[in-house]
C-alpha cells in the first residue's frame, strides 16, 4: 500500500476523507460499479472517477472488468486490491492465543493456535504475547511493511478510543495500543473479544443481509455485543455489553468482578465447572467422576467433549444452564426487537444441547408479537469468530469515518 496515503489519512484532509468513504463502501459492499459507488458515497460520478482512476495507480484500488448486463453498455467492477496490504489479528482466550493474518481485501489467508497459554495479568504473559506475535510476523512471506495494523482482542472491559484495557494489563500507566505498537513496532489497536466475535460473524459468518444484531458469547464468563443499524455499538466508554453482570440471581456466589449473584455466577463456562465438580463431590455418576475424584485438572473443553459424547450429567447443566439464558436473552429481545440474536462462544459448540432450551425458554418468556421477528442462530465460525473479528477490526479500524 503507498504509505503516502496512510500518512493523509491520519492528517485527515478533505480528500483522504473521500479516499476513506470509498474504501469502506468497499470493505462491507464488496466490487461496484463507479455508478453505484457515487450513489453510496454521494459524489458525482466525474469526482468518484478521478479519486477511483488515482486510487487504482496507488494501487489500492483494483479493475476488476466489465459488469455483465442484459444489454447496453457494461460498466467496470472495481474493488480493493487484495495484495495492497495485509492486517493482523490476536484473539487472547483464557486457555489459548490465536493469531489471524487477513489480506485488504478480507480474506483470511492464514490462523495459528497457540497452546499451552494462559492468559495472566502479569508481564511475563505481555512478554509471551509480544514473542508470539513478532515470531508470527517473522514466518510471514509478505513485506512487513504492508502489515498496516494489529487488532488484539482482549476479555473484560476494553475501551478502544483510549486504548486502556480495565480487567487485563490495567497497571500499565501508557494505554495498552500504545504499549504493544512500541514493541511489535506495528500500529496496534485493541477491541473486546466478544465485541470482535460479534464483528466477525457480522462480516463473515452466518449473518446475511440483517442489521441489527445480538451477539451471546457464552465462553468461560457471558457477554453480549450489539450491532445497531449494521455498526457495532460501544457505549460512552466502550462497556456496552456486559450482560454477565446483571445481578440475576441471590445465590451469594462471589463473581470475579466482586460482586455477589451476577448472571455469569449461574450462567456461563465457570459455572457449568463448578456445577459440574460439585455434583459428582456429591455421588452423582458422569464419565469425568474419575478424574474429578482424583482432583486431576479438568478444563471446560473436557466438559464440552463429554457433554457432545452424551454424558447425562453434563447435558443436564448444559440444560440447565440454556434454559436460563433463554430466560433473560427474552428480555434483550422484548428491549432491542433484533432481527438475529447468534448464540457464540466455546459452549455454543455443544449444539442443540444449548440452543434448543435457549429457543424453548424465548418462545415461553419472551412477547410472541416481538420474538417472532428475531431469528436465532448457532454462530457459523465457531473457534475462529474471534480471531476473524480481530482481523476485520484491524483493517476497518484504519478507514473509520465519522
């Protein structure tokens, strides 16, 4: 990509703005006619032509030949280049890193999985995470000059205009962006991991040409991300989301955030572990009851594989656990009216174990008039959600317009 342009959008000039607009029509419309791109961006069709013509010998922009039509003259597709310039993407998990390189054109040309990794609060997982990166980075056979940005994803509470993370690497004074551009010596960007799910299944996965959207990440805690009028929308401080800590429940089970009776306590990955646990301390048979009962470490992915081997005692928490859910996603269904709510996240890969008492309990608790419009699907990128949501955000971050 020309790195005069980068430099005039960040200067933030008249035509950089334009040269922004067409980039993003493109990035969420895919090829169009200059004709259909005046429309969207409203120029004229001679303005559209010269930033388009400029565009395509700066190399971001490329021909992509005639439209066929039925008769009269046929029209020149243009779109991005894919080669022009590639996007980074890091999805930290609680058990795992994936790392996502995506070309400008929004294919994803190649995912690595870290294991064993543990995400800590601490400087020697900032130093894992900058190691793995830059290794990733070396292995690629692009010029690392074309890499124009690096999104990581990050659990909790992220504010992405400040670039401050609150719930992990929050004792670092300088903002988090900041922090990893000085030592990955790339322009970095940092989103909420359920908030990039949410982003990747918008663009990729199993939403078509619906706008406004409910996103459950139903992990090892619960969030939520909402997509309004096809923009995903982040609250005044980029908190929006965080359906896990309503207080739902007098349980006086002590969440992570501190406070006591919060959906996550009862409804998510950690609560189908500690439900799990204490059923078979107290006798009741699954195929884990062993390892259980010799305190050998059980992760949630052991109970998700039990769970889809039909282990009794697991399908009954999973149950549990959607019929629960089912429960309060009919209250964001009788506020928001969407039009899809997904249902993502590891326990989302137990299928129909999940989803069908979620579907029971919004056809019970939700208003008929109102759910009948909102469809719910089964997320359709599964494990890569995230990290195809932290590569999209790296590249539509760079061409935002106000």
């Amino acid at each position: 990509m020309n790195k005069n342009l980068l430099e005039e959008i960040e200067v933030g000039t008249k035509s950089s703005m334009i040269k922004k607009r067409i980039i993003n029509h493109y990035i969420y419309n895919g090829n169009s006619t200059i004709t259909d791109l005046s429309k969207a961006v409203d120029l004229s069709v001679p303005t559209v032509t010269k930033f388009i013509v400029d565009m395509c010998k700066n190399g971001y922009i490329n021909d992509y030949g005639k439209l066929e039509t039925n008769g009269g003259r046929h029209p020149n597709l243009y779109g991005l280049n894919p080669d022009s310039g590639y996007f980074i993407g890091v999805d930290l998990q609680a058990e795992a890193m994936v790392l996502g390189l995506m070309n400008f054109k929004g294919e994803m040309l190649k995912i690595k999985s870290i294991k064993p990794f543990i995400l800590k609060n601490d400087d020697d997982c900032i130093d894992a995470i900058c190691q793995n990166v830059n290794d990733f980075i070396n292995g690629l056979d692009i010029p690392k000059e074309k890499i124009l940005n690096i999104n990581v994803n990050l659990p909790s509470r992220v504010n992405p205009t400040t670039g401050h993370s609150y719930g992990f690497f929050n004792y670092v004074e300088k903002p988090l962006d900041e922090m990893f551009a000085e030592r990955l010596h790339h322009k970095v960007s940092i989103d909420n991991d359920t908030r990039a799910m949410a982003y990747g299944e918008f663009m990729q996965g199993c939403v078509t040409d619906q706008k406004n959207i409910i996103f459950v990440n139903v992990s090892w805690g619960l969030s939520i991300s909402i997509i309004i009028d096809g923009k995903l929308y982040y609250g005044k401080s980029g908190f929006a989301g965080e359906f896990g800590h309503i207080p739902a429940f007098d349980n006086e089970v002590l969440c992570y955030c501190g406070k006591k009776g919060c959906m996550e306590t009862e409804v998510s990955g950690s609560a189908l572990h500690r439900k799990l646990i204490s059923k078979i301390k107290e006798g009741e048979i699954s195929i884990l009851s062993e390892r259980v009962n010799k305190n050998e470490l059980l992760t949630l992915q052991d109970i998700i594989d039990a769970t889809n081997r039909e282990d009794t005692l697991c399908i009954e928490l999973i149950d549990g656990i959607g019929r629960e859910l089912g429960r309060h996603i009919s209250t964001l269904i009788n506020i928001f009216n969407p039009e899809m709510v997904v249902i993502g996240g590891t326990l989302s890969s137990t299928g129909d174990y999940l989803i069908q008492p979620i579907e029971a309990s919004v056809r019970k608790y939700s208003l008929s008039l109102v759910n009948r419009d909102s469809k719910i699907e089964r997320s359709k990128l599964q494990d890569n959600a995230g990290i195809t949501g932290a590569c999209m955000l790296a590249r539509s971050k760079m061409f935002e317009v106000e």
